[in-house]
C-alpha cells in the first residue's frame, strides 16, 4: 500500500481538482493510505509585520471551514470523504460563502453529522490548534507553502491538475499514481510546466 499525504485549503480551485482525484481513486479501490493535512492560505499570505492567522482566525474566509473538515475527519472519519468532497462544491461549484456557518451546516446535515457540535468546536479553539500545528510541521518538515502538495517520505511536491476526473475512477487513480510516481522516481524534477494549454 502507497502511504502520502495532500494538503488542502477548500478556498482553492486547484486542491479542489487534486482532492477530486484522490477521492474518486480511494472510491475506486486505490491501494492508498492518505493523510489529508489542513494547510492554512490565510496564513501563507500573512505580511511580514502582521499577526499569524491563528490569532485573528475571524479575519480568514477560510479557517471556518478547515476547522469543519479537521473536526470530520478526526471524529467521523467514515463521512470524512463524502463531507470533504462536498465542501470543496460548496465553494467552487455552488459559490457558496464559507464563512457561512448555514452553508457547513447543511454540508454535515446532509451527511448526518452533528452541525451544533462541529461548530462548537471551532468556537472552543481545539480545531484551530490542530490546523496550527499541522500546517506549522508541513512547513517546516518539507517547506510546503501551498495546496496541493503532495507529501511521500521525505519528498514533497506542489501539483496543479487542470482536470476533474468525475465519475471515472480509474483515470483518478492513474494521474495520482503518476504524481506519486514521480515522487518516488524522479525527485530532480523541480519544475514541469506546460508552456499552454489545449483549450
């Protein structure tokens, strides 16, 4: 079994598309063990002079909903994919506002998870301190700065997929495999960018 792990940030289009792929290769039967990390975009742009994030979490359109995804992983792990999943289309297939607790909310209900107690503990500050330090060891162990990157062994790399995979596992499960491949094989290649792409 190929153990990684992939950040997330649900504001970004890119770890939605990343995370797709994950999600739909696992439903696939993908030989995986992923460990899905919580890595705050509010606090990679916070301004040299300016309080981290975690201090002033109000001010972040994001850490809401991080929190929300932490606390589902870490509790209801069997509704974790299926709620994370549908947080990403919260965001980038329905517009919704993630600051909006009524938005989480009916993500969790219509999971069958308790929405009270996941924002009762985003309003207790345990969730924030989990995000902290996840994100605090993805940058200090493998420099990570962005979502998402994938995480094998002592190799770590940002990817942006252009695509979705949808319903077809087993292209999912073939692009992670490439990633995670080049990884595990190619770890001089720093950079591969194409040029354009086809429309």
């Amino acid at each position: 079994m190929t153990a990684f792990a992939v950040t997330w940030d649900y504001r970004c289009p890119f770890a939605r598309n990343a995370h797709e792929h994950v999600l739909a290769g696992l439903a696939d039967g993908a030989g995986w063990d992923v460990t899905f990390v919580p890595f705050s975009l509010g606090q990679v742009h916070v301004e040299e002079g300016q309080a981290p994030i975690w201090d002033r979490p109000e001010e972040d359109s994001g850490l809401t909903a991080l929190q929300v995804g932490v606390h589902v992983r870490d509790t209801a792990p069997e509704a974790f994919r299926a709620v994370h999943h549908d947080l990403f289309a919260a965001r980038h297939d329905h517009g919704c506002d993630l600051r909006d607790r009524d938005v989480l909310a009916k993500v969790l209900a219509d999971h069958g998870l308790d929405a009270d107690a996941a924002l009762a503990a985003v309003d207790d500050g345990s969730l924030l301190a989990t995000i902290r330090a996840e994100h605090e060891a993805a940058a200090s162990t493998h420099d990570v700065w962005g979502v998402p990157t994938f995480v094998l062994g002592d190799h770590a790399a940002f990817v942006r997929l252009m695509d979705r995979p949808g319903d077809d596992g087993a292209h999912a499960r073939a692009t992670v495999d490439r990633v995670v491949g080049l990884l595990a094989d190619a770890p001089t290649i720093n950079e591969f960018k194409h040029t354009s792409l086809a429309r």
